[in-house]
C-alpha cells in the first residue's frame, strides 16, 4: 500500500512516516499543495492521506481538482476538531473518510487499511481483514491461514459483511442479500446464521457487532 | 439603525419645528390683527363720519318754503380729526335737487331708502373716498319728502390708524414670539440636559468598572439609568463567569501538562528501560486527557458560538443519530457495549443546528462509554409527547447520586468518581439543549445506570 | 438704436426732474427751464423773494402773473387741465384748501416740509409759508391823546360810546368783493364770541368798505378814514415802515393770522422747478429774504420781530393762526356764504344804505 502525506506539520509528517515505515507501509511526504500536484501527476499512490489546513492552497481545493479530473484515489482527510464543519465539507468535496486531530495512530492506520481494502476489494480476488482472508472466487475464508468451517448462508453472509464494512446493514438489507423471494425465512433464522458465524469467527480481527434497533455492523479491528 | 438614516440633533429638529409652529401660529394671528385693525380703524372713522353727517342734517331746515342748508362748522371741525383727509358733501333736496355742496357726488347703486343711513366706499375725484349717505323726512306744512346728505373723506386716516394698529400689533407679535422662542429654547435644553449629562457620566464611566451611574431623580430618565445599570451588571456577571471559566479551564490545561511533563521528566530520569512502558502509558492517559479537554474546551467554545449565531435548518434528528450512533459503534466496536437504538414513531423534522445537537449527544455517548464498566449498555431512544421531543441517552453505568446530578451540570464540576473527566461535556449539552429553547434533564435509568434527557420543544418542529 | 438711445436720454431727463408719473407729454422735458406763478399777491411784496430765487436758479425763467384772490379761483377752475399753472399763491387760504380738496394739488416734497407748524400744512399739499397778522390801523393825528383800542372788546365800546368820533371814519375790507375780507370776516365769527355785537358797532359807524388793502391804508393816511379794521397786516406793517402818519395795532385778545397758501398744481408743467420753488419759500433762505427784503413776514423769525415791534404793549399778544384744512371751506358754502354776506350787509350797510 503505497501513501501520500500532504502535511504541513513536519513533526507529525515525521511520525506519521516513522509509524507506517515500521507498519512495512511506504509513504511519500509533501507540504504543499502545489508540489503534491506535481507528484500526484507523475507518480501512482493507493492511498492520499490529507491535511486540509495547509498553507497556499487548501487541500478542498486538491481534493477538489483530484475529483474534478476523474481521480479515483481513495482520501483521508485529516482535519482540526474547530473546524467541526469540515468533516461534512471534506465528505461533499468527495473525500473517503476524514479524522480529526489529535488522532491515535493505530485509529489512522485502521481507517487507511479500511480504505484500501474497500478500494482493492473490486479488482483482487482476496478481501484481507488483519488475520482474515476472505477468497472471492473460492467462497472460503481463513483465519490466520486456518480455513473455517462454514456454510454457504454463513459465507454469504460474512461476503456481505466484508464488502460493507462499517455500515449498518438491517435485517432486510441481509435477509434481501440472503435469501431469494420464494425461500421462507425467519429472523430467527438471521440471527441463528450469525450466532455460528461470530462462533467461526472468534479469535479474528472481524468483529460484528449488533445494534438493537438499528442492525448489524461489521468491523476490523487491526 | 441602518445608515442610511441621516443623523440629526434632537434639539435643532425641536427648535426648528417650534419655530415653524410658531411661524404659522405668527402668520395666522397676523391676518387676524390685519382684519382687526381694518374693522377698527372703519369703525373708528365711521362714527366720525356719521356724527358729522347727523350734525349737518341738523343744519337742514325749511327756509323760505324751500329746504336750505346752514352748513354747521362743527361737522367740518369733527371731519378734520382726520386732519390729512378731504371731504366732499352734498345735501339733497325732497326731489332730489341738489341744494349745495359738491354736484356729482357718487351715490351707492341701489337707493334704500327703508334705512337712515348707509355707508359705502366709492372713487370720487381720483381719490378713494368712504362715503356715509343720511335720509331724513321732512314734513313741514310748506315741504315734505325726504332730504339726503352725502358726506365722504379720503382713507388717509384709516390707514394711518390700521397701519399703527397693524405696527404695535406685530411689535407685541413678535415680541411675544421671541420670549415664547426663548423660553422654548431654555425649556428644550433644560430637558435635553439629562440626556447629556448621562452621555458625560458614561463617557467618564467605564462599564467595566464595578460601580453603577448614580441614580437620578428625573423619572423621565431613571428607566434608562437603570436600563443602563442592569445592562452593565449582566456584562459584569458575565464577563465573571468568563473570567471563572478562563481561569478554570487554564486551570485544568496546565495541570495535564504538568502532569505530562512530570512523567516525561521522570522518564527521561529512569535508569530502568523496565520501567518506560509503564511512564510511558502513564503519559498516554494523561495526553488524553488534555486532548479531550481541548476537544471539549472547542467543543464548547463552538457550541455557544453557534447558540448566539447561527440561523437554524431542517434537520432529520433520526438520521442524525442513527449516524451519530453508527460512528460510535464502529470507534468502540472492539469494546464489550451493546449499543441499541430506539424509536416507536416517525419524528417531524426539527427547526435545530444539527452540527450542535450531534456535538451534544456524541458527548453525552461518550460520557457513557468513558465512565461506564467495562460490559456496558448504551441505548439512544427518541420519544416525542405532546410537548417535546426527547433524545434520551440510557447507560447501565454506575449513574450520578442524585445530590450530584445538579451540580454536574456546571462547568468544571468534575465528580469525585476517580475517573478523569474535563468537567464540561454536560455543560456543552445544557447550552445546546437551551439553545434550542429546550432543556436538559439527569434521570435514572431502566438499564440502571444515568439516564441523560435531552427535551426539544416541539414548537419548532414542521409539520 | 439711435432712437433707443434717445428714449433713454429722455428717461433719464425725465427721472432727474422727478415727473415720471405726473408728465402728461413729453414737450415738459424741453421746456424744464421755466415755472409759472399765478399769485394773488402784488408783485412788489413779492419781488424779493422771485429775485432771490432767480440768483439761486438763473436757468430757470419764472412767469408771474397777479390776480385778486377770487378771480385767482375762478381762473384755475376754468383753466383746462393742459393750461394749469405750476405753483398758484393766495392768501385766500379758504380758496386755496378748496382747491386742494377738489384734487388740483400735489404734494410738495422735501424735508422743509416736515417742519412746518401743523396749521401751515395741509396734506403736504398746501402749504402757508407767510405769518401776516390782522391788525387795526388808525391814524396817527386823529387818535392823538386818545386811547388807541387794543382789543376787539375795547374796540366795539369804544365805537359804541364814542358814535360820533367814528361815524364814517372806519374802513374794512368788502367781505363781498375781498376773497381775504370774506375770509376775516367769517374767521372773526368762528373764533370770537363778540363778532357779532362788533359788525353792529361797525355797521353803526357806517364802516366803508373797500376791495384792495392799498386804497384802504391810503385813506387812513390821509385822514379820510381814522380807523382800519381787520387788515393784513404784512401791507400794513410796510406802510407804516414808510409813512409815520398811521399806526399799527395788533390786537391783544386775539389776533387772527393769515398765512399766504401756496401749493403745486397737480397738471404742472414744471414740477421740478415748481417743488425747487415751494421749498425755497420755506427754506432757511427763502424765509429769510421775505422776513428781510420783502413786504410780507415771514413764518419762522419774525414773530419775535412783531412782538418787539409792539413795544407799547407789553402784554403777550394771543395769535390765532387760521390752519389749513376743510373747515374753511364751510364759509365758501353757496348757501352758507349767501347767508353770511346777507347778515353781513344787514349788519354792515343797512344803515346806510342810502350811500
């Protein structure tokens, strides 16, 4: 996973870089906009990690220009807490996901990993969730190279997860996913599906957790 | 106060508005004392001239079987009181002959003879004349019918009086209109003196400065003094809970610092690497502390910013939270909370800062988390009754003894819960909830821990 | 603009001379040098003052022309508008008011004007600008060693005690002819109590009766007449300067004076000249030569100058100046005149009417 840094904090450029460095990440560091355009044009990134506060052009305005230009790289947005408005902002300007300073380092990483792993999880046959990897063409998935014992509905269901990671997913969006008009279901039947699959899960960095209420959301917690 | 609102003076609009009612008022009573010193002055020189008609039909008598005239000289010594003026006569005989005096005398168009005695104003002899024409029957055996005597004078002397009249008249006018003028102008700056005087009190008088503007005895003006003190005192108030606020928050800043800085220096010290994981955790709690506070600090800062000034918008308070409570779930997913969400009915949408109220509730979320055990439960439930609307956070925390909940709600309140809290979280929801016209209760909860209320007015939603 | 040019030359002309209103044509503007006087006065008294005039004004060529007083009336009312004269004097001050009130005056400007006593002026438009007491006259010779009547009292006494001392020696002027006789006669009636027991006295000493002054003073001196009652006195004081043989009496219970009327016909031609010469009248100057060097007295110094003359009386003499006004014209009445002249000659010539 190749990143870009555009931050105009060189000590929190330095640690950033020093922590993905030791993460095995490689990170390319830029202070300004008007450089970052130049490199982003000649050069290939999986991942722009970007500070909106920067001197000279604002990163909206990257972010902005990116978009404008068809650029589908994934953004995080990194923003001072003030500036409250900003998340909303940063989101309709067409970033992926944004996080407010200060951050923990190990939430940035998470959130990047997130990112790429949505970007990625189009074109390769492999969904990889910490020590979780999940084959699109195999229907099969293994924890910590173990394969697990599942069903098919159990498989289907944890697909659905993993391709909606962090979203709340209500038991129609499953049960819709799941079973076809003419099978008969009972949300009993969901949760039985689950209670086994958080049992084949245990000991992997997936978590699904449930709101009553609300739904299902499922989370890496790496 | 829009500028395009010329200023003015207060007391020249006064004073030209007096001068202008004065003006007319001089104007009217002008014509009156025009019209009055005309009636006087014919009324005056009418009676002359009557009286001097009646003493020369006196002098009419039958002589020799004809009328004749004894022109009296007395009438003549009355006429010359005016003494600037001609006079033109003539006396008539039964047939109208003229028995003497000025022959083509002007006679008024229509002859009356039913009264005595009319007057008239006529031109005689390139001069403007005032004419009095007398009837009077005779009947003498010899003669009988009736004689005329046609007695005219200039104007001089009428005008001389009506002009006199007119003169002292417009003296004592605009004598009177001078004082009136002045004492006005007095009158106006006796009144406009307080206003100025408190100008010059305020200007010698800070506002900041403890002691009220005294108390004056004009009660015209004490409603402003005192708007003015009550003013002042809610600044004052004010700028103390600033004051209180600054100092607290300072307060609590500098001792995670100090803090902070106490681990670093003692492990930067330590000879034992054994010992840096621990220093090191120790320095992480604290740092987190003082971002939390920053973040609540702001958070605050923020809210109140927005309370005072932004315009508010339609806001889903369902979709707000659902977000809200998807946000937390997935930052506390590796925790032992069940989160759960409820709603029983469709919410109108609201009249409300969504970014405040998020702020608010996301703080009331993670008081629950941070304080609450480790297995917890969280629950965003939202009610609406006939009044409000609620969004009601319950947790199965250790909740706030209900002697305390008053005084949680205060700023840099901290209780004495062991945990580590920046004292404002529930002070940011008040100012929300209240910003709102709502308000904001601490109740106990189902789940059995704190039950935070939050109660929006259910005016301000659409229906 | 030549003829532009022309008419402004004229305006201005006519602006100097201060006739814009009142000139009727414009042959006014070329003959500005010159002023008409119709005067009842006699050209003798008057001369000085014309002459003093002239030297003051060389440019201006006066026209002077005598009447008695009522033909002076009857000339100006017949006179058409365009013929009218530019000052008319008289001492008939009755004639003259009425003349004023019929409209044939205009004022007279200037401050002098303003100066005058109130009697003397009468809407600025008649002015008096002479102060001519009426005296008796006696002669000398005849009144030697006998008391000399002081007042109009002592002298109707006198005439009735002493009947024969008198008879047909007393002269006064013919109310019917004289325009200032009338005028006396009927101020004498207005302002004394005793005038008619007086015309008895003088209609018992079968008053002759005369139309000039001169003829009147003539035969005083002479000794045809002993006694003049009622006559001008500025005449009168002139004779008696040249001829010791009559005295002057001012009377002291009340002496009428008669103030020569002089005013500016409204139709004058010469209104500048006209105003230039009324003012000079009352000026300083003018009041100055007529005190001076004419015949007639003068308004403002010669009061003194009389009272001082009569030094054998000591008495202050009570003057009864006739103000100008309407009043006057009360005797030029027609019917009132008819019957004044008829009580008149009943008082004054029944008795003898066989003359």
């Amino acid at each position: 996973m190749r990143m870009l840094l555009i931050e105009d904090n060189e000590s929190l450029a330095d640690s950033i870089r020093v922590y993905f460095r030791n993460l095995g990440h490689p990170i390319d560091w830029i202070g300004s906009v008007e450089k970052a355009e130049a490199s982003l044009s000649f050069d290939y990134f999986d991942l722009l990690i970007l500070d909106i506060n920067l001197p000279g052009k604002s990163g909206f305005q990257l972010l902005q220009s990116l978009r404008s230009k068809g650029n589908r790289i994934p953004v995080l947005v990194l923003t001072a807490r003030t500036e409250v408005d900003d998340r909303v902002s940063a989101l309709d300007f067409g970033a992926d996901d944004y996080l407010a300073k200060p951050f923990d380092f190990r939430e940035l990483a998470a959130r990047c990993r997130a990112l790429y792993r949505r970007e990625r999880g189009g074109a390769s046959n492999e969904i990889q969730c910490g020590n979780l990897v999940y084959d699109l063409a195999a229907h099969s998935a293994k924890v910590n190279n173990v394969t697990l014992d599942l069903r098919p509905r159990e498989l289907q269901l944890l697909e659905l997860f993993l391709k909606n990671l962090d979203r709340v997913l209500t038991k129609d969006d499953i049960s819709n996913r799941l079973y076809s008009y003419d099978e008969a279901y009972t949300p009993n039947a969901i949760e039985q599906t689950l209670t086994r699959l958080r049992k084949q899960l245990d000991g992997s960095t997936l978590i699904i957790k449930t709101i009553r209420g609300l739904g299902y959301l499922a989370h890496v917690d790496d | 106060m829009s500028m395009t609102e010329k200023s003015y003076s207060i007391r020249s609009r006064m004073l030209g508005r007096s001068a202008l009612l004065l003006l007319s008022i001089f104007l009217i009573l002008s014509l009156g004392v025009w019209h009055y010193a005309r009636q006087s002055a014919n009324y005056s020189y009418d009676r002359l001239l009557n009286s001097a008609s009646l003493s020369i039909m006196e002098g009419l008598h039958v002589y020799d079987k004809q009328v004749d005239l004894d022109l009296p000289y007395a009438a003549f010594e009355m006429m010359q009181l005016a003494d600037e003026d001609k006079v033109f006569y003539q006396a008539l005989g039964t047939q109208g002959e003229l028995i003497t005096g000025y022959p083509d005398m002007p006679l008024p168009n229509e002859l009356n003879e039913d009264s005595a005695i009319a007057f008239y104003n006529a031109h005689y002899l390139s001069e403007e004349v005032r004419v009095v024409i007398r009837h009077k029957r005779l009947s003498e055996p010899v003669v009988s019918g009736w004689v005329t005597v046609v007695l005219a004078q200039t104007l001089r002397a009428r005008h001389k009086m009506m002009n006199e009249i007119l003169y002292r008249s417009f003296a004592v006018l605009f004598g009177i209109m001078a004082c009136v003028m002045i004492v006005l102008w007095v009158a106006i700056n006796r009144a406009l003196e307080p206003l100025s005087s408190i100008s010059k009190s305020l200007a010698s008088h800070s506002l900041l400065s403890a002691e009220p503007i005294r108390p004056t005895p004009i009660q015209e003006v004490s409603p402003l003094v005192s708007a003015i003190n009550d003013y002042q005192a809610q600044l004052l108030s004010n700028l103390a809970v600033m004051k209180r606020f600054i100092a607290d928050a300072s307060h609590q800043i500098r001792t995670a610092q100090s803090a902070t800085q106490a681990q670093l220096d003692i492990a930067s010290q330590s000879e034992n690497l054994a010992d840096l994981p621990e220093h090191l955790s120790k320095i992480r709690q604290e740092h987190e502390r003082l971002t939390r506070l920053t973040n609540q600090l702001l958070t605050h800062a923020m809210v109140v910013h927005r309370g005072d000034t932004v315009v508010t918008e339609q806001m889903d308070i369902e979709d707000v939270m659902k977000k809200l409570l998807t946000e937390c779930v997935r930052d506390n997913a590796h925790r032992m909370i069940d989160f759960s969400y409820q709603c029983e009915q469709q919410l109108p949408l609201f009249m409300g800062d969504s970014i405040s109220l998020r702020e608010a509730v996301r703080n009331l979320l993670d008081n629950a988390i941070y304080y609450g055990p480790e297995e917890n439960q969280i629950e965003i439930c939202l009610q609406m009754d006939a009044s409000c609307i609620d969004i009601i956070i319950d947790d199965a925390g250790s909740g706030i003894p209900i002697e305390w909940r008053e005084k949680a709600l205060e700023r840099f309140q901290r209780l004495e819960n062991g945990l580590n809290g920046s004292g404002l979280g529930l002070s940011i929801v008040t100012s929300v909830a209240e910003a709102h016209g709502g308000k904001f209760f601490l109740e106990d909860s189902p789940l059995g821990g704190l039950r935070a209320r939050i109660c929006l007015p259910k005016e301000r939603t659409l229906c | 603009m030549l003829k532009r040019m022309s008419f402004l030359l004229i305006s201005l002309i006519m602006i100097a001379s201060k006739v814009i209103a009142e000139t009727p044509t414009l042959p006014t503007v070329w003959e500005a040098d010159r002023l008409t006087i119709y005067s009842a006065t006699d050209l003798k008294a008057i001369f000085p003052v014309l002459e003093a005039f002239k030297t003051q004004n060389p440019n201006i060529k006066l026209e002077y022309r005598e009447f008695n007083t009522q033909e002076l009336d009857r000339a100006i009312r017949a006179k058409p508008l365009e013929d009218q004269p530019d000052v008319v004097i008289s001492s008939a001050m009755d004639l003259q008011v009425r003349l004023v009130n019929d409209g044939y005056a205009q004022p007279v400007l200037g401050e002098a004007v303003i100066g005058l006593p109130s009697w003397a002026n009468w809407r600025n438009e008649v002015i008096g600008f002479t102060y001519e007491p009426i005296v008796f006259v006696y002669n000398k010779l005849a009144f030697q060693g006998k008391a000399v009547p002081l007042t109009h009292e002592s002298l109707a006494s006198t005439m009735r005690i002493e009947d024969s001392f008198f008879a047909h020696k007393v002269g006064s002027y013919d109310a019917r002819r004289s325009g200032i006789g009338y005028l006396v006669a009927t101020q004498d009636e207005v302002t004394s109590s005793i005038s008619g027991r007086l015309q008895e006295s003088l209609g018992r000493a079968r008053t002759k009766v005369y139309g000039q002054t001169a003829s009147l003073l003539d035969d005083i001196a002479t000794g045809e007449l002993i006694f003049g009652y009622n006559l001008l006195g500025s005449y009168s004081f002139a004779r008696e300067k040249r001829d010791n043989r009559i005295g002057v009496v001012i009377p002291q219970d009340y002496a009428l004076v008669v103030s020569r009327a002089a005013f500016i016909s409204k139709q004058a031609k010469h209104v500048s000249n006209a105003q230039r010469f009324v003012n000079f009248l009352i000026s300083k100057e003018g009041q100055g030569v007529i005190a001076k060097k004419s015949e007639l007295v003068a308004l403002f110094p010669d009061i003194d100058d009389l009272v001082s003359q009569q030094d054998t009386q000591d008495q202050t003499i009570n003057f009864h100046p006739i103000p100008l006004g309407p009043a006057l014209m009360v005797y030029l009445d027609d019917s009132k005149r008819r019957r004044f002249i008829k009580a008149w000659e009943n008082a004054l010539l029944s008795i003898n009417e066989d003359q």
